[in-house]
C-alpha cells in the first residue's frame, strides 16, 4: 500500500485477512480460500459477457466477449434499446481480433475483441448474443455514456458564478422551529439571486437517525438515498392548512414559547427540534389520511410505488429504531434481537403489518421532504440562477442504518473506510462506515451506484461528491484492525466514471469532486477527461514556494472557497483559535507538533498578506493589527474573498461564517462527543444578515470580480 505521497508501507498479513474476510472468504478453511482464488479467476472465462460493459463510443465501442474453441462461424448480437427497438449485427468470430485465451479444465477459451456501431445512444440497454439459429448464449446490460458530464451554458462559454456554501440546519430566521429548514432555502435563494449569485451549495441532506439525534452527522448518514426530514417546514405542509388541530397546536401560547426558544438557543436542539415537529406532523398525516385532498393522496402512493424496497425498508427501519430504542442511544440494528437482522424475515414482516401506520408516516415525511427540496429548486430556477442548489453527496452510509442493515452483501460489515496516515492524521483515519464491495457492484450492473446518483441529482443544479476518490480506489480497514493498516481496495472508474457522466447529462447535473488530501493521478486525469470541476480550497493553494496560489494560475474548470466544514473559519484560521482548539481537545500527539503548526500558520499568513499587498487589496496597517493571534479585520476578511473572487476558476462559493466573521466551528475532525459539532447555528438572523447594506456591499464587490476578466 502507499499512504502519504513520501510513505509506503507493506500490509499486514493479518490485515490481508481482515479485507478477504470483508469480502465474504473463509478464513479457518485453506482449500476453501484456494478453491474461492481459482472460482474467481475462472468466473470471467465462463461466462460470454460480464454483468455490464459500459463503453464510450466517440473513444472505443468495442467490448470483450470470451468464447469456447473451437469456434461459431458467426453468431448474432443484438441490441435491445432502452428507448425501444432494436440493432442486431451479424460478425464472423474467426475475423475478430483475439485478447488472450485460456485453457481451464480441458476446454479452450478465447476473449475477443467485439466491436459495436458507433452511433448507439447514450443509455441502459441489453445486449445479446446469439447463434444463427437464435439461442442465446451471453446476454449483459450495455451502458453506453457521453464524452462527458453537463456542463451549463453560462460555465462552458466562460462566466465566472459565485453563490454561497451554507450549513442549512445552521440557518437563523426569524420563523423557523429551531434549526434551517427548506423554507428557509427559499428564502436564502431569493435573496441571494438578487445579489447576482448563481448557485447555492449545501451540506448533505441525507437520511439521519430521528430517534437518535445524537447522532447528527450529515456525513455519516442513516441513507444517502432519502432525505433528512428535520429540514421540513411544517407550515409550509399543505395538510397544515387543512388541520384545525395542527394550526390550534401551534398557535398555543405554549407551544409558541417552545419555538422562541428552540430558535433561540446558539446550538440546534435536534431532540427539541424533532420533538416539536413530530407533534404536528402526526397531525398532519391524519389529516391525509382521513380526508386529505384526493390528488394528494394519489400523489403519495404514487411516491410510495417510486421508492419500492429501499424506502419500505427505510422506513421500516425506523420503526425498529424506535422501538427497540426506547427513547435512549440503541446502537442500531446490530443490537437488535437476531430476528430482526435480517429486513426480509418473517420477525420484520410480522412487525412492520403491525406498524403499518407508522411505517406509512415515516414515507409520508420522505413524501413532503421530496416536495419542498424540489418547490426550492424550482424557486432558484424561477429566480434566473445559473446553477441553483448543489447538494452534497457523502462518501458512504453509518454502519448501523437502515442502508447498512438491508444489504449486508453490498456494504461489507466486516470493514470499514478511511484515510491512510498522512502528516495531519499520523495514525491514519477510520470513518467508521462500511465500504460498498466492489465485486458486488459489477455483478448488479451497478445499479446502486446508479440508484445513488439519481437519489441526490435531484431536478438539476449541482453535486458536489465527498472524497471524488471513491470513484477509483478506498482505504479499507479491516474491523478490529487499526486504520493505519488498512489497504486501497480498487473500484472500476472508468465505468464509475462513464455512469456518472450519464446521469449527469439526463439530470443536467454539474459534478464537482471534492479531491483533497492524497489524490491519485489517475483521478486528476479522468476529472479533467469527463470534466468534473475539482474542489480548491484557498488554505490548500500554494506555489512551490509556499505562497499563496495567485488568481491567474488556478484552473478554470474548478469551484474555489476559502474553507470548508472541515476546516476552521476565515476569522478562526486567522486567529489560531483553531489549534488552541485542537490543543485543548488533545489533537496533537505531542508539543512539538503544536509548536510546528503554530509556526507554519505564521508563514502562511505572512505570505498571504504579501499577496495581497501586491495585488493592492489591502495595505497591511504598520500597528500590527494583522499579526498572527489577532482578530482578523474586516476589511482583511474582504481582501482575502475579494482575492479568491478574482480567481480564474468558474465557480465560488462563500461560507456565511466568513462574512459574520465567525469562529465556532462547523466540525473538528477526529472527535465526537468532545465537540459540539454539526449544531453550531450562524450567529445573526438569515433576514438581518441579507438584508444589510454591508452584506449588499460585499456581494457587490465580489460580483465584480467575477466579472473582471483575471490578469495573468
């Protein structure tokens, strides 16, 4: 394995154990494992076609197809059209070229080279091949994708966009019940469009666990397939107008206290919040239920049918969770009693005809979480953004979800995925979340990733993906192994990649890959091939000789920010409030490296304030006041993001914290419980902070750099 870009490292053999038992082998039995080895090297000649074979026309329409000696004279492929109809072909088997052969138990194999019209569309389609007298002997799905993934109009003809990058349960108004909702969004979208911004980004959105709110990672989510309904607005539920008992329930003196001081709180109250909302969505879904509006009704079961197994499941899910939780921290499925490990059997049938009800409500959350993303959506395409919402798509699901526990075939139990030790993690990083198998992925035509994609593409605008490195490769750590011996395990990216650009081009997606920390060249080559934006963050950009990188230089096709979740605040980095942080909470293994950090953020900024006084944004004040350990000014913060702006980069997005001048962070990597993270709110009103004349100035500001064409 290679860890750090200076490190490597031989794997352990017992952590080489770990991953082989990860993918389902024996370990206790040799000739199982030799006989599995020989199974898996021999399944690929035995069959005439693999799973799925995605190809690139305007590149290479030519797929391997594996053939018994001696060989057909000719056999017949046929092409079933997603769209319908047809193509079929007849080809001569001795005139094909040959890719290699191979002899297993006394049979000869041959792998040709087949090779297909270019002119098929883009698309899932089934291929057949047959003999001359029409029996099939090999049939896969044939995914045939475009050059590459959208890309708008605006952003292919040059313009430079510019929105906001916005945590929404940290969004303050004065009408919330406590934590940002989708109202909320609508609100910001409006507001920002009319300060010549393009595009709003978003933390994940995914499916969380409401009976445990403590756990409220947006990044470790329960499903990444479904949405967290905790971001609803209830009043904006048309079931509210039609409740007198939801609409008296609130109204209640009591109840009104309740929200002032839900919203009141610096942190989200994901309990409270929860508990509140809970209380009149019950309501609501009576109301639907007993004498809701006819077409509304239609409309939900016609979303129930949508979502299929994977939202019974959920759904179900949350039910047990519920149940055997009891109100305290239940550890999720895996400490369930055994004859609910497994969704299909006869227990969870038995339990969820018991709760049907309950199941339903849980679908109908989902129903109105669905409507009020995409009422929000349409508000930023109505107000002429450019791009509109870009959603966040986590690298994978926690462990004791619902995802997890419906397919254990799929997403391993027996690893988990991380980071290998790099000079910021020196032990290297568990993220606790179970891999998708690759193997299992191609045998499924990779229909989950398929799945996923168009679970989070939504109507358009954009997806940002966590950790793009996915795609080709990640660091597995077998369970009860430390994560510095873990290893890369490899995923197809070029069909990974090539369905992506698919799905990106039907949803008129634009894909931003999130490619920091240790990223492979093959991942740089294939973004740039299938024109994925990369993800440059300003603390990260720097010349060889530290300073940092000037507006000219960075890449066009690229989405920059000063931070991100994971990193500390303009304010905060400026201040080292965050490695007093780091320090207090016990991140550093030692003094020195504290010392170290502190040294080299003292450079940084030096650097930085070089930049700027050469690019005349700011004049450094001979007081002192910009020294290293002081609050960051206001006009310096400005410079900074007026710096960025000016960028050669098609996109930017800016953290509202940047422009409050806020500290607290989003998130301190490597702790749970130590920190409050995910609940820090925005310290000022989504109303007040839009509508002032210095927020006004600012967008004024960095609107004009967008549009000033960089000097190089």
């Amino acid at each position: 394995m290679s860890g750090c870009a200076s490190c490597g490292a031989r794997v352990s053999d017992d952590s080489l154990e770990g991953i082989l038992a990860a993918f389902g082998h024996d370990l206790d039995d040799d000739q199982a494992i030799l006989d599995a080895g020989r199974e898996l090297a021999e399944k690929e000649w035995r069959r005439v076609l693999p799973p799925a074979a995605v190809i690139r026309p305007s590149r290479d329409s030519r797929i391997a197809i594996t053939v018994l000696r001696p060989l057909l004279p000719t056999v017949i492929w046929r092409l079933r059209l997603e769209a319908g109809g047809e193509i079929t072909g007849e080809t001569s088997l001795p005139g094909l070229p040959v890719l290699e052969e191979r002899s297993l138990g006394g049979l000869h194999f041959a792998r040709l080279s087949l090779s297909l019209p270019e002119d098929v569309p883009t698309g899932y389609h089934r291929l057949q091949i047959e003999k001359t007298d029409g029996h099939a002997i090999g049939e896969c799905r044939l995914i045939v994708v475009p050059e590459r993934c959208f890309e708008p109009e605006s952003l292919s003809r040059g313009d430079r966009l510019w929105g906001l990058a916005v945590q929404l349960y940290s969004v303050r108004s004065n009408r919330n019940w406590g934590v940002g909702d989708f109202s909320d969004l609508v609100t910001l979208i409006r507001k920002s469009a009319a300060m010549g911004m393009d595009v709003i980004g978003l933390n994940p959105l995914h499916a969380l666990f409401p009976a445990d709110p403590h756990l409220n990672s947006p990044y470790s989510p329960a499903s990444r397939r479904f949405l967290n309904p905790v971001y609803l607005d209830p009043e904006n539920v048309p079931e509210f107008h039609r409740s007198r008992p939801a609409r008296k329930l609130v109204a209640g003196d009591e109840f009104q206290a309740r929200l002032a001081t839900l919203r009141s709180r610096d942190r989200v109250d994901y309990a409270g919040v929860t508990e509140a909302k809970e209380q009149v969505f019950r309501l609501l879904f009576r109301t639907l239920m007993k004498d809701g509006d006819g077409e509304r009704q239609h409309v939900f079961r016609q979303f129930i049918e949508k979502g299929g197994k994977p939202l019974k499941y959920l759904c179900i899910f949350y039910c047990l969770h519920e149940h055997f939780g009891s109100g305290r921290r239940s550890g999720g499925w895996q400490s369930w009693p055994l004859a609910y490990h497994d969704p299909d059997s006869e227990a969870v049938r038995e339990f969820a005809g018991r709760h049907r009800e309950r199941v339903r409500y849980h679908m109908y959350l989902q129903w109105l979480a669905h409507e009020q993303l995409a009422a929000a959506e349409d508000a930023a395409r109505e107000a002429g953004m450019k791009i509109g919402v870009y959603r966040d798509l986590a690298v994978g699901v926690n462990g004791s979800g619902p995802e997890a526990w419906a397919d254990r075939e799929l997403y391993t139990p027996r690893a988990s995925i991380g980071a290998p030790p790099d000079p910021l993690a020196l032990q290297g990083q568990d993220w606790g979340m179970p891999p998708m198998r690759p193997d299992v992925l191609r045998e499924r035509a990779y229909q989950p990733f398929i799945d996923l994609l168009r679970g989070n593409m939504g109507t358009g605008g954009a997806l940002r993906i966590d950790h793009v490195m996915m795609l080709y490769r990640l660091w597995w750590v077998a369970a009860g192994r430390p994560p510095g011996e873990g290893t890369y395990v490899y995923y197809d990216l070029d069909a990974l990649m090539g369905i992506l650009a698919l799905e990106s081009q039907r949803h008129r997606c634009l894909v931003i890959g999130e490619d920091l920390g240790t990223v492979p060249e093959a991942i740089r080559h294939a973004m740039d091939d299938f024109g994925i934006y990369s993800y440059r963050v300003f603390y990260f950009e720097h010349d060889e000789q530290g300073a940092p990188r000037r507006p000219a230089s960075y890449p066009e096709r690229a989405l920059v920010t000063v931070s991100t979740h994971d990193l500390p605040p303009l304010a905060s980095f400026w201040r080292s409030s965050d490695i007093e942080l780091r320090g207090r909470l016990g991140l550093y293994p030692d003094e020195q490296t504290r010392a170290d950090t502190v040294s080299f953020r003292r450079r940084q900024q030096e650097s930085i304030l070089e930049a700027l006084r050469d690019t005349g944004l700011y004049a450094v004040a001979d007081s002192g006041e910009e020294d290293s350990g002081r609050p960051v000014s206001p006009a310096l913060a400005e410079a900074i993001q007026v710096y960025l702006a000016s960028s050669r980069a098609r996109m930017m997005v800016v953290q509202p914290e940047d422009w409050l001048l806020m500290e607290d962070p989003v998130n301190v990597p490597g702790t749970s419980d130590e920190h409050a993270n995910w609940q820090r709110k925005l310290t000022v009103n989504l109303e007040a902070w839009l509508e002032s004349d210095e927020t006004r100035r600012l967008a004024g500001r960095i609107s004009a750099a967008r549009k000033t064409v960089p000097a190089h």
